[in-house]
C-alpha cells in the first residue's frame, strides 16, 4: 500500500503521466480533471457527492453504527484529559449528526460544524446547542470557515477522499488551523478486517480498481504521520492508536477498525 500523493506537485506529476497533453498549470485545474475519473456515484467529496449522503443518512433502515452514537471516545478522552488546551474554537469536518459538536460544545467550545448531506444537518440542529454553528456544502470551499480554529476534529472525513484530493485536506489546516491547534482524527486504519481499501494510490486511477473508493482509503500508522507532517500542514503527531471500542453505558463511539489520532501544529 503506497499513499505517495500529498503535494500539488504529486498530483501534476498524476496529471501528467494520465494526460499527457494536459496544460502545464497546476491547481483547481488538475483537481478537477482528476475527478472526472470518477464518476458521479463514486463521488463522497465534493458538493457534488451531497445526493449520496442523503441517501445515505436518509435510509433509516441502514445500519449505521454511529448515527445514534456519543462522540468519538478519544475526543472525549482528550477534552477530559486537558489535551487539547483551554476551550477556544472548533471546526468539526463531516459533522454528521453532530455527536461530537455536541460534546465540544457542552464543553464550552465555539463550534462550526460542516457536512455535505442536508438531510444530516437537519438531524444534527435537533441534537446540537442553538451555539453550534451548522454549515452545509464542500468544507475546502466554504467561505464562512475562516480560522484560526484552535482544534480541528475529522471523524472519516479524511478516509473518504481520493488521493489527488489529499493535498486540499492539508492546506485546509494550513489555512484554518491556528498556531499550537489540534487535529484529533479518526480514519480507517490498514491491516484490520472491515476497514477500507488497501489498494495503491496509484490504483485508484488506472487499471480494474479504477473509478472507485472502494469504501474509503485505509492508511498505516506511517502513512498518516507522514502525510500530516508533510507542508503545508506541517503537523507533529502526538498520539496514534487503534481506536477503543467502548462498553455500551459510556455513551462513546469507537471501532477496533479505525485510528485515534492527535495532531498538533507549531506554535
């Protein structure tokens, strides 16, 4: 499993081994024509990808293990812990159903939540304090989310893109994430049964595997040490662990499947 793609000029370097007389600019430009490989139902990402969440979290009869769930036991671990510094502001990225805006917010956190699927906000303004912010649409777009946020929280969000999508993830923490803030992450971790894809990077655009997630990316501890240190996030982890599957009456989240993580950027 090689997860290579993380700069701009990894996804020019993609560009020009797929489309050979693509034009020379890098940018929006390359983002966009990669994702022209997918096609519209493969598409979790972008605005665009807002009519499959709908369905998504509109089909009550789908087993959604944390649709009804509390917040993600190693937040909860790190806000009662002190981890993540004095309350100040929040951005929680694929906010679902505002579980864990929900917990930052009765800790006294100043809360942007944002989600692609209209049909989940509407569940998380009944479950989170009028305080919590609520924003619909792409989060690496959305002008409303400025910074500097002293945490950011990524619970799946990250494992749901593709990887000529990865650099926009990192200079959205360049952009939003002040000095000495938190990432605290959940994502799919490599090697556990049910989690996501091990395919390569590289698999993703060619070959049988093409056009599709495959359900998400799964990532080695490596990887996303790596991939967060990387400019122009630049952020050093300070913990890294398979997430904690909680007994039922502590009203947490946790699957033995995915990664805990706490990252933290420079001062």
């Amino acid at each position: 499993m090689l997860r290579h793609i993380r700069t701009t000029d990894d996804v020019r370097a993609l560009v020009d081994e797929l489309f050979p007389a693509a034009p020379a600019p890098a940018g929006e430009d390359d983002l966009a024509l990669l994702d022209t490989l997918f096609p519209a139902t493969a598409d979790r990402w972008s605005e665009d990808g807002s009519a499959w969440w709908d369905a998504f979290y509109g089909d009550t009869g789908r087993p959604v293990p944390f649709r009804d769930a509390g917040p993600d036991e190693h937040l909860a671990a790190y806000l009662a812990a002190g981890r993540l510094g004095a309350p100040g502001r929040a951005l929680d990225l694929g906010c679902g159903t505002g579980r864990n805006a929900a917990e930052l917010a009765a800790r006294g956190w100043e809360v942007d939540a944002v989600d692609l699927s209209a049909t989940v906000l509407a569940t998380a303004r009944t479950r989170v304090p009028a305080s919590v912010r609520l924003h619909h649409g792409d989060a690496f777009t959305l002008p409303a989310l400025t910074g500097p946020y002293d945490l950011v929280h990524d619970s799946g969000c990250f494992h749901h893109l593709p990887p000529h999508r990865r650099p926009s993830h990192l200079a959205l923490l360049a952009r939003v994430l002040g000095p000495g803030g938190h990432l605290t992450l959940t994502c799919f971790a490599s090697g556990r049964p049910d989690s996501g894809s091990e395919l390569p990077d590289a698999a993703f655009y060619r070959g049988e595997h093409a056009g599709s997630l495959h359900g998400g990316l799964a990532y080695s501890a490596d990887a996303l040490r790596d991939i967060f240190a990387s400019p122009p996030a630049s952020l050093s982890c300070e913990e890294l662990r398979p997430m904690r599957v909680p007994v039922l009456d502590e009203g947490l989240f946790g699957a033995d499947f995915l990664w805990a993580g706490l990252f933290r950027r420079g001062a």
